[in-house]
C-alpha cells in the first residue's frame, strides 16, 4: 500500500507525483511547505514497516546516509513517522539516472566513464571511512543533477553489520547484475563489494551493456562468481590498456587480486582520465568539471592544447596569418624582379627517415616500484631485451593466477642518454595477450609510476608478437615498458627485444 499524491506528511511534506518504487518503498517528488522548496520523499509500504526487519533496514538507511555529507551523495533533510507511514526525506535531484544515460546513449564517451566512476568512488570512499558498506551499487543509484554531477542514492540495503549475502529470506540482496562474487556466495561483504560493482559498472558505461546475462537472478549471479569478465578491449576497442587494466582489477574475483582500498583505485581511475584525455585531445562534459578536481601534477600531463583550445587556436590563426602574409610578399617581389615567371615549384619535404637508437649495456633496467629487492623483477635478465638476439628475453616474476599480484603494474626501461626524441618503440614478445603503456621521463627515474615526472606516451593495447607503439616525438632520456595486465592464463610476460627509433 502507497501514500496517495496529496498526502501531507507531518503537516509539512505534500506528495506531489510517484518518481520512483521498489519492493520496499515508494519515492515521492514533494514540496516543503516550510521551507519553500522541492525534496524527494521516500515512503515505507504500510505492509512492509509491519515487518520489523525491514522496518529496521529503512530506518537504518536514514541513519547511514545522515552520516555522509560529501558532494556526490544523496543528502537526508529529514525522517519521520505520520500515521505508521516511515518516511525518509532527500534532497530532489532533477535529473536522470545514470541508468537512463546508458540506455539513451549505449557506450557513454570514455573520459565521461571514467569521470562518473571517478565520482561514485569518491562518494563510496566516503561511505566506507565511516564503516558503511552501500552493497547495492547500480546505474539504477546513482542520480545525474542538471550540471551533470554522479550523486549516489539508496543505501536501502547498506550495513556495517555481517549479514547474509544473496538471499535472505528468499530476498535478494543487491542486484545480481553487478553483484560480487563473495556477496553473491552469502560471505562477509565490505568496501571491496562495492569496488567490484563500480567496476562492472564502469565496464557497462564502457560498453552499453552488462557483463553477464542468464535466465534468472541467481543464474546471473554464479556468473559472477565463476566466469571471467569479457574483455572490455574486445567490445570497446578504443578502450585503453591503462583503462582496460583498472577495469579488471577492479573485477578480480580474488580479493587479494582485486583493489584493497578506495584510495588506490581512484588514484588509477584519476591516472587513466589523465591518459584518456591526453589521447583525445578533447576535453568535455563531465570530464572537465572532475578533471579541475585532480591533483595538479596529474593534470599536468594533460598537454596545454587540450586544456586551452582557443588559446592555442588564436596562436595557429596568428602564425597562418603570418605565413599567408610572407607567401604574397614573396610573391610580389618574385613578379616585380622578372617578366612571365611562372610561379616557383613547391617544395617538398618528407620526413626524415627512421634510425635506431644505441643503448649501452647497462642502459635497461627492470622496473617494480611496489616491490622490494627481494621481489625485483629478474635483474638479471633485463640486457637479454637489448642484445638483439630474438632466442634471449628478459621476464617478469611469476605471478599466479594470471594476475599481477594485486600491483598496478610491473615494466622495464631503458636509458637513452643523454636523450632521444622517440618516434617509435618496438616490442618483440614470446608472449603476447599481454597489455601495457609506455611512459617516459626527462631527467629521473621516478620512484612511482604516479609520480608527474612519468609520462604516458604511447598505448600498447594487447601486445602482439612485434608491437610498434607510435610515440609523441618529444626527447625524452628513459622510456618504460609498462606492463598492467597478463596475457590470459599465463603466469609472466617475456620481452625478447626492446627497440627504440627516432628520426634523422
């Protein structure tokens, strides 16, 4: 049973029109008429508060919602009882679910993926320094406000408490769409629940679709638990290996595989916008708003021409001006010195051809900053990727389960002193599948691959068995081999070759 539009709650809340319903409650567009302004309205069924469970889990949702106060979280104005109808009262929101822009849209734009997720992990983060797990993270959740904003919405099921998983009392817990695996088994759930529900989230921003479909919810759900996530690169090509990379580690059925902590796993999404713009050369929509929020050594890997279009625009307008200038000059002057010329022949100019760059023996390095000596990743080998013989590789530890032993990544660089302004690099591999990025850096080797002074030239994508990676043509004296995802079902990735070639 529902409150009827027109019901005035408390003597203050009117309901003006049904929004939204569930199993459990009916949301309300509504007015304050103290103070003068529109708030949504969640109603608790009559027949449902009857239940004292369930009459518990609403009033709980009050209760961990009051305690979040953060930008992209749905805001409690208030709560209350009228008549044995429990209500909770929101901030309205006027606009769409994400939900909806999916579904209006298919594959949202990258850099928009990535900035909504960057947005929902925050808000998480929030709810999780606090003890709160939300356990229903959904498209369906999460609100856009007119200006474009994620703000995340019904913690109905969140708890701090350890309790049943799927089902409890034939009911399900979460939606088995973007269910994870140990909530799906009826384990304990915490923070990283909802990290892997925001990555299959992202995975459908991504691609427009869910990962995983069945004949029912709990059908659904196993899938979680034993099938592999289909490869985002696969549906997306476009789709980053940096990106790709996030994507699966934040999907990783073991936990240990699988992000720790919200703070790791915003800090890659901030790193992943950094790149994806970078490679766009565009910056729009809610991408440009959660950009500015950045830490600035991360926006300062975005290039100054995507950051400031019209600016570096009027530049080109005033430098054509000026060759269109020199062109009429000349032209003026060559017809004045001779009688009939003819207008001069165009010259031509090609680039320079490619040449190799020469490294010395002691100018490739592996590369683990989230390692210690002792898990280094075979110094010993690391000349093999310089010797110019394809029979000899150099290789990463051994890691199981195809994954990298919950680190970011793992590489190995070369030292190309004093410096090489990089057209291309090459990558010969005895085991390709794997997927990387090549960063470079001017004068250090920096002790963290999120350190500013890294810079992401090139995108591997999934290596192949010779991998030719376009690079900015900018000099640079140390370029790594990022190394972020396994090939599928292997245990290390092998590099034969390594080479480096710049023009002239």
């Amino acid at each position: 049973m529902t409150a009827p539009v027109g019901t005035l709650l408390s003597g203050r809340y009117r309901l003006d029109a049904e929004i939204g319903a569930g199993g459990m409650s009916t949301v309300y567009r509504a007015f304050d008429t103290v103070l003068e302004r529109q708030v949504a309205v969640k109603v608790m069924h009559r027949d449902i508060a009857r239940d004292g469970d369930q009459l518990e889990r609403f009033r709980r949702e009050a209760r961990a919602v009051a305690q979040l106060n953060h930008p992209h979280v749905v805001g409690v104005i208030d709560a209350g009882e009228d008549e044995s109808a429990q209500y909770i009262v929101f901030e309205h929101i006027q606009g769409e679910t994400l939900k909806d822009r999916i579904r209006r849209l298919g594959q949202l734009p990258v850099s928009e993926a990535v900035a909504y997720a960057i947005e929902i992990a925050r808000a998480l983060g929030a709810a999780h320094e606090r003890g709160i797990v939300h356990r229903d993270v959904k498209p369906q959740n999460v609100l856009l406000d007119e200006e474009g904003s994620a703000k995340v919405t019904d913690f109905g099921i969140a708890r701090t408490l350890d309790q049943a998983g799927l089902t409890m009392d034939g009911r399900v817990l979460g939606t088995t769409d973007y269910v994870s695996p140990e909530q799906a088994l009826g384990h304990v759930v915490t923070g990283q629940s909802d990290l892997y529900s925001l990555g299959i989230v992202l995975f459908e921003m991504l691609t427009g679709d869910v990962p995983f479909k069945g004949e029912g919810q709990v059908a659904v759900a196993m899938k979680h638990v034993r099938e592999d996530l289909p490869d985002v690169q696969v549906r997306r090509p476009e789709v980053s290996s940096a990106l790709a990379a996030v994507v699966d580690r934040a999907t990783a059925k073991d936990l240990d595989a699988r992000y720790a902590d919200d703070t790791t796993f915003i800090s890659d999404l901030e790193d992943v916008l950094s790149i994806e713009l970078a490679r766009s050369g565009q910056l729009t929509g809610q991408a440009t708003t959660v950009f500015k929020s950045l830490p600035s050594q991360k926006r300062r890997r975005v290039p100054a021409g995507v950051l400031h279009p019209t600016r570096i625009f009027v530049v080109l307008a005033m430098i054509g001006a000026v060759a269109v200038g020199l062109v009429f000059a000349l032209r003026d002057s060559t017809t004045r010195g001779t009688r009939n010329a003819a207008d001069p022949p165009a010259r031509t100019t090609g680039e320079a051809p490619l040449r190799g760059v020469s490294f010395g023996q002691d100018a490739v390095h592996d590369y683990d900053p989230f390692g210690t000596p002792a898990q280094a990743e075979h110094p010993e080998l690391a000349r093999n990727a310089i010797d110019d013989d394809p029979n000899t590789s150099w290789k990463t530890e051994n890691y199981s389960g195809g994954t990298l032993g919950g680190k970011a990544g793992v590489g190995l660089y070369v030292d190309a002193r004093p410096s090489a302004t990089g057209a291309r690099l090459e990558i010969d591999s005895p085991t390709p599948g794997w997927r990387g990025t090549i960063y470079a850096s001017k004068s250090a080797v920096p002790k963290a691959i999120a350190d500013a002074r890294w810079v992401a030239v090139g995108d591997i994508g999934k290596a192949t068995k010779t991998t030719k990676v376009p690079l900015g043509g900018e000099p640079y004296r140390y370029y790594l081999v990022w190394i972020q995802a396994l090939p599928a079902a292997q245990e290390n990735v092998e590099l034969s070759e390594v080479r480096l070639y710049q023009r002239g």
